[in-house]
C-alpha cells in the first residue's frame, strides 16, 4: 500500500460535503505537498482506453503505477478497472484513478435521448432515469458521465440538439438540476458541458465559431450552468468552440473569473477531447507547450486525450512560464472529486458481472420515460388513438423495426439487441396476424425505392398505416449537423406513396431534432413526434398509439416551417418591428405578397410549425381565472390559474408560466419560461395550479454585467404553450437592484 494510505487512515475519517470540511481540504493539501510536479501532472492526464487495444492494459497499470495518470474514459469493464486501481494504489503515493464515460441517457438501458427526456417535462422522472443510469454504469467501474449537456440550442441544424434540453434555459436548468441529483445521489459524478455558449455555433455547424454578447452569455447560456452549478455539480467540460474570440478552453474569463470567481465552483474542469491541443489550430497557440501554458492558466484542470500536459508542464513551470500554484489548484480540485467520491479511501467497484443492468425496475422506467417523451403534434378528427380491435394493422417505413435507431445517437455501451421496436410493440398488443410489415426504403436515408411497392401493397391491405421515418441514430449528436431538415432519404416520397392509398396515415417520426415537416404534414392524420426513445421505444409508442396511455409531452425546441427561420426561438426579442398578427397571410407563397415592413420573411409564415411547449392531448384542456397575488416579504408572488380537464379521457397537461419585463434599461425577451407544472386530470376535472415566482426570476444581467430587478410592468401568459392568451400584469415596485 502507498504512503498515502496511511496518511489518509489516520487523518480523515469523515465522509465530506463538497463544500469541502477543512479536514479535507487538509488532506487534500498534504497530499498534493508530497506530489512531485510530474505525479501532478500525472494528475492532470486523461486517457481514452480501447481495452481491444493489445496490451493497453499492460500499458494502462504502468503508467498508474508510476503514477504518470489520473484518469481514464472508456473502460466499461469492472474488472480491469480494478487491476487498474490496484496498480495506482501500488503507486508512491497511491492516488486512485477517476473513470469517466459519456452516459448521456442511460448506460446499458437506454433511456430517450435528452431532447425527448426534456419533453416530458417532468425532472424527477428525469432524476430517476439519471439516478438508474448512475447503477448501471457504476456497476461496470464508472465513477464519472460526461453529463448533463445543457448548451442552450436555438439552432436544429445543430446535431448536438438531441444531447440538450432545447432552447429555454429555464427549463433546460430544471432538467440539468434533475440530472446533476439523480447522478450524484448516486455517488456518481456529473460534469456540466460544454463550458460555454458550444450551441451557439454559427450555421448549427458543429465546432464552428460562437458570437455571444456577455449580456446574453450571462441571461441565457449560462444560466444552466449556474444552475447545476449551485446544485453542486462535481465536474464541467470546456467546450471546443471559439467564444467572442477566445476559445473556451483558453477561457479565463470563463473558467476564472465566472466559474471559480463568481460562482465559487471548487470541483474540477476536465477539458473537451484533445480540446487543448485544438488551441493550436484555432490559431491561439504557437505549439502544444503554448496549448498547455494556455489551458492551465485558464483553469482546465485535466486534459483530455491529448498530452500538452505531460508533455511540456514541467519545463512551463521550471521556466516560470506558469506558477507552480496553478498547478496545484488544478490537482487538489481534482483529488477533492476523487476524496468526495470515496475513491481516495475504496477506489474498487465489486465486480458482479451484468447482474446490474437491464433491471426490470430499469427497464420500467425507461418505458415511462418513452411514453412521457412522446409529442403529439397532429391529430386530426381524432384519429388517434387506434382501436385495437381493427383487423389490419400496416407498420411501415424504414424505422419501424430498425433497433440500432431506437436508441439514438450517443448509446454508447446500449445494445440494439436490447431494444424492442415499434413492429415488436404493436405486434406484442395485436398479435403478429393483424400486422402487416414493409419497410419501403432500407434505411433513412436510402434513396432506394424498389421496397415501396411493398409498403404501398401492405398500405392498401390495412385499415390504418403507420408510417415510422424520420431521423436515425446517425444523423444526429456530435458532428452531425445538418442544412436541410426534411425527411432524409425517400421517405417523403415514401410518405406521399402511402398517403396516395387512400388509408388513415400516422406518421411516427424519430428525430434528434426539430423537422421541417411541411411536406408530409398535410398528407397525415396523425403526427406522432417520437425522438429516439431509447430500449423501451416498441411498447411506450404501441401504447400511445392505441390509447393505453394518452400523449402528454410538449417540444422544448421551436419547430421551424423552413431552414430559412432559423434561428427561430419562442424567447427572442421583440424587434422595432414585428411581425404582427395582421400583417401575417396563413398562405404566403410568393415574394410578391404584401407583408408591410416588418421584422419577417416574404415568403413563409412568420410563425414557426410548432411553437415551443406544444403538444396535444387525447384530451383538452382550458385554462382560466388567472390570479396574481401580492408578494410575500421575500419578493416571492403566487400566480394561480384553474386548469380543466374539458375532454372526454383523462390526460397530463403541462401548464407553463411565462413573463415578459415590459419596459427594462436593456431589451428583454416577448416572453420568458417562468414555471412549469405537469398535472393529471380526469375527464371534467379542475384544480387550482399555483407557480412561485420569486423577484430574482424577475431580473438580468445588464449592460455593466451586473444581476438587476428592475421595477415597472411585467406581464403573465399562463398556458399549454408559448403562446398562451390567458394574460395579466403586475406592477414591481421599488429601487432597482436585488
Ligand atoms: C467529445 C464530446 O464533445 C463530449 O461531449 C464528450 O463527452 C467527449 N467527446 C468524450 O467522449
């Protein structure tokens, strides 16, 4: 055993807040003291490990052992992970490694994809899922996700979308929150990524450019990170991208001056994939020496992939390049993630095979999640739900049985074969007779159609079709942005085949991102906007389907009509002249329409497809009586409204506050995601929804960076969607300031 050990046994016994108890922080202290600079920067390293790789793990546990590494990514494999352990603890001074891997929505069980998990609205359903990911992957010697991802995404085209919550950094702070606690409750640590403004790239072109004022750096892409931030999240990434001309992971002012600084964040920063040496090209570093005196002095505590570190950090210190203090905030920021996790003290994972995953209760879960993520966008003359007693069922379209897509992009260690389809869910509720199956096309973005006869023929010899297209897994997540957000392939060609036979169309349609559906829209009844939802997708999208469960999710990004819109986001600002309701033509088509000179294009509707929060019900919902109270001696108002339940089913409703700061010393948006309620009523039900709206939501971060409430009007929307009517007002009285 390492010295450390006995060090450890003898000073620190108690378990530590991660605000640090100064016993542990003493120890953390005395260890980095006895660290030479090149264990320090052993620290530092981040490894990615191929176990199939020939001798890695020879490799791996020398370098332990030499205590020239401090953390790992990809190893899902308890057993080495041990002997791994086993060699740092054999070190000199014993320091175990911190295992991370990308389980972004789940790990073996697959959870939706983090857009679909936004849309069901519901963070502790989102925090079991986090929390169920969490023992799964711990079970196979992770101690670490690169999760949550909250870059606020206002661009579809973005491939990253899928990984987010959406646009709104309310409710993308809700679901990081939710995350942040299911992980850790776990002991299992978090990382926010990506540190910063990463959605904000230009064109949604993955690692492009981003230009982001700090007022709207601070009021709507950091906010989520403040958020997880306050809710003690272990670790963040910084991100790839250039930001205002500095690079995020040469971000001082980021990493420094608002993480550490401002928000008194005392975890550790891991950088983006080789996210160091990437500097170089980004034209800020001459060379990786430069690349690491840049990330080290801008607060990347551990470098990932890449070795600028290892490389060239003690010659940066011996040279005075960089201090050797910063060194040692970054190793003990570092080791109190290691001390918090438990893993100073029992870095080994008991290794019980896969007795851990897939779980029934896992796979429950899962199921609900699925169902909770679907969005209802179209429903017209109630087509849906199905009887399930109709004699001919056709189950068409490329991703009807396509396993691998029913998982979406960053699955990771999920496994197709674990998951069950649309075809096996419909068929486990009707029986393999009544359904009829052809895919049309082989994938989604086959331009092959010599299957459609096929489709069109089971089409014709059903009484209803549904049609499965959309995105799969592949288009979608890190480096898969897109210009054109149509069906891909020949499925709109598929779809328009289909529609020609006559037979009630659903379309249910996968994406990881918001579609331009303008084509095949008109030529369906019913629009069922699925995502990827993950091991459990057949039976949550056949239960919906026929009525076994009522549809209740709601978008969390905006839905465009075209490209051309984009960026198109329900919280923009109002503009000197807006598109108003009266010069709007529901069927502009040509340049030559009259649309006055106003904020809006010639020639497409200025509103988007599908606004934000929109979703249908099997039932409806009416909302009245909107009352707002005074506030309380905090600052804190009550805003209630009555929700009904007007349909004939019971059904969940999302019902959504939203504000608007009328006249403030900087512009603010039309309207702002206040508060979110998910309740369930039965057919003729009400009850009273109450939101808590506290003076901080009121306020900004104005011109001089500073947190204002200014008084004066504000005005309330209380609804199923962006675009609620049922509206009221309040007067804020007092100075201005918090
Ligand atoms: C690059 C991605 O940007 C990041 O999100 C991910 O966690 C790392 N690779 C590790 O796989």
């Amino acid at each position: 055993m390492g010295r450390f050990f006995q060090i450890s046994a003898v000073a620190f016994t108690c378990a530590a807040s991660f605000q640090s108890a100064l016993g542990d922080e003493a120890r953390l202290s005395a260890l980095v003291s006895q660290m030479t600079l090149e264990e320090k920067l052993g620290q530092m390293s981040q490894w990615s490990v191929d176990l199939s790789e020939p001798g890695i793990l020879e490799k791996l546990t020398a370098a332990a052992r030499a205590g020239r590494i401090g953390s790992t990514l990809n190893i899902n494999d308890a057993a080495a992970m041990n002997a791994v352990q086993k060699a740092a603890r054999e070190s000199r001074l014993g320091v175990p490694l911190i295992n991370g891997q990308d389980v972004i929505h789940g790990y073996r069980t697959q959870f939706p994809i983090p857009l679909g998990q936004a849309a069901t609205w519901n963070p502790e359903l989102v925090r079991e899922a986090a929390a169920a990911a969490a023992r799964e992957a711990k079970s196979k010697g992770v101690h670490w996700t690169f999760s949550p991802m909250i870059d606020i995404a206002r661009d579809p085209r973005w491939g990253r979308i899928a990984e987010s919550g959406g646009e709104d950094p309310y409710l993308t702070s809700a679901m990081g929150v939710a995350m942040v606690q299911g992980y850790q409750g776990e002991n299992f640590a978090a990382c926010a990524k990506h540190f910063a403004g990463y959605g904000a790239a230009e064109a949604g072109r993955d690692y492009n450019t981003t230009l982001i004022p700090e007022t709207e750096l601070r009021n709507v892409y950091l906010k989520p990170f403040h958020a997880v931030q306050k809710a003690g999240v272990m670790t963040f990434m910084s991100a790839f991208n250039d930001l205002n001309g500095t690079p995020a992971t040469a971000n001082t002012f980021l990493m420094r001056q608002v993480l550490r600084k401002e928000w008194g964040f005392n975890g550790f920063v891991v950088s983006d994939w080789e996210s160091v040496m990437e500097l170089t090209r980004h034209g800020i570093a001459a060379d990786l020496r430069d690349a690491a005196r840049l990330g080290i002095t801008a607060g990347v505590d551990l470098e990932m992939v890449s070795t600028a570190y290892l490389d060239h950090g003690v010659e940066l210190v011996k040279s005075g390049a960089i201090s050797e203090e910063l060194i040692n905030d970054s190793v003990r920021s570092i080791l109190r993630v290691k001390e918090r996790l438990g893993l100073l003290d029992q870095p080994f994972t008991d290794d019980k095979g896969d007795s851990a995953l897939l779980l029934p209760e896992t796979l429950a879960l899962a199921r609900r999640a699925a169902t909770e993520s679907l969005v209802l966008l179209k429903n017209k003359g109630a087509r849906l739900p199905l009887e399930e007693k109709l004699p001919k069922v056709a189950v068409v379209g490329p991703l009807a049985d396509s396993h691998a897509d029913m998982l979406g992009c960053w699955s990771c260690v999920g496994k197709p074969e674990d998951t069950v389809t649309v075809l096996d869910g419909v068929r486990a509720l009707l029986g393999n007779d009544r359904v009829l199956h052809a895919s049309g096309t082989p994938s989604d973005v086959s331009l092959d159609k010599s299957g459609f006869a096929a489709a069109v023929e089971a089409a014709n010899n059903a009484d209803v079709v549904i049609a499965c297209v959309g995105e799969g897994a592949l288009l979608n997540g890190e480096a898969r942005s897109r210009a054109f957000l149509n069906l891909p392939g020949a499925q709109e060609d598929l779809v328009d085949a289909l529609a020609a036979t006559g037979k009630p169309l659903v379309l249910v349609v996968f994406s990881g991102r918001p579609l331009v559906l303008a084509r095949p829209e008109p030529k369906a009844d019913a629009i069922l906007f699925v995502w990827h939802p993950g091991t459990m997708a057949g039976p949550a999208i056949a239960d919906v389907l026929f009525g076994r469960e009522t549809p209740g999710g709601k978008i969390t990004a905006t839905f465009p009509r075209a490209v051309g819109q984009i960026p198109i986001y329900y919280n923009a600002r109002n503009t000197g002249r807006p598109s108003t309701t009266e010069n709007v033509g529901e069927t502009l088509g040509t340049a030559e329409h009259p649309v006055g000179y106003s904020s809006r294009h010639l020639d497409v509707h200025s509103a988007p497809a599908y606004p934000f929060g929109f979703g249908l019900s099997y039932t409806t919902f009416g909302y009245s009586d909107l009352v707002i109270g005074q506030p309380d001696a905090g600052g804190t108002r009550q805003i209630s409204v009555r929700l009904t339940n007007t349909g004939k089913r019971a059904g969940s409703e999302v019902a959504q506050l939203y504000i608007q700061d009328a006249v403030a010393s900087l512009t603010r948006p039309v309207r702002e995601l206040k508060g979110f309620k998910k309740v369930t009523l039965q057919p003729g039900e009400s009850t009273n929804v109450t939101f808590a709206l506290p003076r901080e939501e009121l306020g900004f971060y104005d011109q001089q960076s500073r947190f204002v409430v200014e008084p004066g009007v504000f005005r309330v929307w209380v609804g199923g969607d962006s675009t609620a009517s049922l509206s009221g007002e309040f007067v804020l009285l007092g100075q201005s300031g918090l």
